[in-house]
C-alpha cells in the first residue's frame, strides 16, 4: 500500500487489512500490565463522570473502562477499526462518532478526554494538532482534564547524517522510522515476508516535544497538572521515553 492509496481510503490508514490484523500485531499493549494500569488513571480522572476517547480503535482501553462503570464515547475514522470494537462483548453499547478526531464534534460535555499510544502524532501537522486541543477543551466540563500517551522524540540514537532508526528487526520483519529534523516529520515503515512475498506499510507522524504540547494546552485553555513517566506515575525525566500528560481546563 503507498501513501497515496492509504489517504484514498476513507478509513486512512487504518483500513481493513490492517482492523483485521491490528490486535495480534500490538498483542503487547493489550497484555494487563499494560491496559490496567491506563484505566485506573483514567477512571479516576473520570470520578463518575464521562469519558471521550480520541482514536478509540478497537477498544483496547474504552471497553476495560466501561467495565469499570465509566459511561465511554469514541471517535474514530476508521470504520473498519470500529467494526471490531463493535463484535467484541460490550463493544455494541459504547457510542463511536465517525470522524477526524481534531474536528469532530459530539454532543455533550465530558470529565476527562484521552488519547493514548503515540496517537497524537497521527495528526501530522502542527495546525492539526493545536485543533485536536482546541476540540478537546470544547468538550470537557470546567476542571475537566485531557490525558496524552506519547513518546518523546528519540533524536539523540541519530547520529549525525542519519535519519533511519529501526526497532524492530527479524528473519522475516523490519521494522524503521524514518526521521526529518527540519520539520518533525517521521514515518514508521513495516516490511514482512510471508511465504516469499513482501509487503510494506508505511504511516506518517509528526513527533511533538513535552513543551511543545504544553504551549497547545494553554492555547486552548488548559494547564498542566501532572506529567509522569508512564501510567504508573513514575516520575518524568529527562531519561525517559515516553510521558503520560494530564491538563486541566481552567
């Protein structure tokens, strides 16, 4: 699939190739270690009150939320991803608005918003993501809160020249990112092998510093209330390699 076929698709590019594929192949996020303690964070945060997530996929975090009594609603673009939250167990009553999760409108007003897994960075342009806090801050109630799961940008394993980093690599599986300094732009590509055919996805992304969404929340009104290093409330370092944010609406 090229770039151009995947923004043709009217579920970008999460299509239904990769819908079909995308539990097994992020089986890791899904383990418990790793959903829990994001929900315990975002129940709380909820405190009885409801939840809006951005990107919700095939519901890796909303439907352990809505076990836990919280009222959850998504939006997404991807029908093909919604498709699948839809034939999981409890997945036919969460509600899921179709559409760009910078713009898109739902009705009422929310306790917390969320966007997890380096998600952010599918917006891949700074104006769309001084949009997504803007939409976010329309929809939460005063003293509501935006959380954001994102890495932070891994410049410094680039040595000068280069602008290729792989994480991922096997018999039969590549996996690199492709970095541009000058502009924040960066792609994850994936190559695989099956049975002696090769197939390569490619994913645009914009990498975003700490600072540089801090500067979004106040535009939009918000403030920064907590930062830690993951969702055990680790402290943030300037060692770590990713950040759980929370801000608030004043």
């Amino acid at each position: 699939m090229d770039d151009a076929e995947s923004y043709a698709d009217p579920d970008g590019y999460f299509d239904e190739p990769i819908a079909e594929k995308y539990d097994e192949s992020s089986a890791g996020m899904f383990a418990s270690d790793v959903v829990d303690p994001a929900v315990d964070v975002l129940a709380g945060l909820a405190d009885g009150g409801r939840a809006l997530e951005l990107a919700i996929g095939t519901g890796r975090i909303a439907l352990p939320l809505a076990r836990r009594g919280v009222a959850v609603h998504g939006v997404d673009m991807s029908r093909a991803m919604v498709n699948r939250l839809r034939a999981k167990p409890g997945g036919d009553a969460i509600g899921v608005t179709i559409g760009d999760f910078a713009t898109t409108k739902v009705d009422g007003t929310f306790s917390v918003a969320y966007l997890v897994f380096n998600t952010i960075m599918n917006l891949t342009s700074q104006a769309e993501q001084v949009a997504c806090f803007r939409n976010v801050a329309d929809h939460l109630e005063p003293g509501g809160t935006f959380v954001v799961e994102v890495g932070v940008p891994d410049l410094r394993r680039l040595p000068p020249g280069q602008n290729v980093r792989p994480f991922h690599t096997s018999a039969t599986k590549w996996s690199f990112d492709v970095y541009d300094v000058a502009t924040q732009a960066m792609s994850s590509n994936y190559v695989e092998v099956v049975d002696g055919r090769g197939s390569f996805w490619s994913v645009p992304f914009r990498y975003v510093w700490p600072a540089e969404l801090d500067l979004m929340a106040q535009l939009a009104g918000l403030r920064l209330r907590d930062r830690w290093d993951g969702w055990t409330r680790n402290p943030f370092t300037s060692e770590s390699e990713q950040h759980v944010s929370v801000w608030e609406k004043c």
